[in-house]
C-alpha cells in the first residue's frame, strides 16, 4: 500500500495537529527529583487522543486493504508502524509514558480483531536450507574424522608399527 501525496498530507496535517493540539496534561510527566504519579492520571485524555487520532487511522487503512491481505506482514507493516508512531508522538507530545499499559492493552486488542487467524509459521524460526546448513555440518565431521586418523597414524609411525 503506497502512500500518494494527498493520503500524506492528511497524514502530516494530523501529527500536526496533534503535535500541537493537545494541552500538556500535568501529573503524567514530572521533573527529575520529583515523584512521577501513575499513568492513570493521564489515561483519559491521552486515550481519547489515541483513539481519535491513531486507532481511527489505523482502522481505516485496515479496512482500505483486503482482508485476506492482513495476515501479510508486508502489506500491514506501513499501517502498523504508522500506528506505533503514532501513539509514540501522542505519549510524547502530551508527556505520558510510552510503552505503557493503555498501549500494550491496544496493540493486544487490535491483534484479536485484525490479526487473530494469522498462522505463525511466516514468523517462526526456521533451519536454514541445506546449501547453507550443509557445510557447517559436513566441514566439522570431516575434520574431526582427519584429525583422528592423523593421531591414530602418527602413533603407528612414531611406534615403528607401520
């Protein structure tokens, strides 16, 4: 899914608007020295700024691209790191923590709705192919079974019995 010039000047005008929208929101940040109060006295509005700014985009872009395209890492990655930034600026620009519960609660919620039936099998570790894995095998052994008969032939020698 590529970007063309209109979808990001939207994109732009809305972390500008959001970069400089929003009101500090006291009790979520705190000055070195001082006591930080919990996330929680900043959840309301920094989940509103979120939701209305993040998660709307997100939904959107989502619902642009087929559904059977979603379990495609390259085809979601532009949303989903759009996503990330997005409420990494929001945390940032309202002083709020960032990664913190709201966020890891909204990345585990949006993974049931779009990415449930994904298999895992793109994304689990994999032995290499055999070209490659080969050599790492074969060289060792070989080596081993030279180095043995070199022993086993230099004692022989070195005895008199050959």
């Amino acid at each position: 899914m590529a970007l063309d010039c209109t979808s990001l000047t939207k994109l732009t005008l809305v972390l500008c608007v959001a970069a400089r929208g929003f009101p500090p929101v006291s009790g979520c940040s705190g000055a070195y020295g001082r006591a930080i109060p919990p996330l929680s006295s900043c959840s309301g509005a920094y989940e509103r700024a979120i939701s209305d700014f993040c998660v709307t985009k997100f939904s959107l872009d989502m619902e642009a691209l087929d559904q059977s395209l979603w379990c495609s890492w390259s085809d979601t990655f532009q949303p989903y790191e759009e996503l990330t930034n997005c409420t990494f600026f929001v945390a940032l620009k309202m002083h709020c923590f960032w990664p913190n519960q709201l966020i890891d609660e909204l990345f585990i919620h949006l993974h049931r709705d779009y990415f449930h039936d994904c298999a895992l099998t793109g994304r689990l570790l994999q032995d290499p192919p055999i070209r490659i894995l080969g050599p790492f095998i074969g060289v060792p052994v070989l080596v081993t079974l030279l180095m043995t008969a070199l022993v086993v032939w230099s004692g022989k020698c070195c005895q008199g019995i050959v």
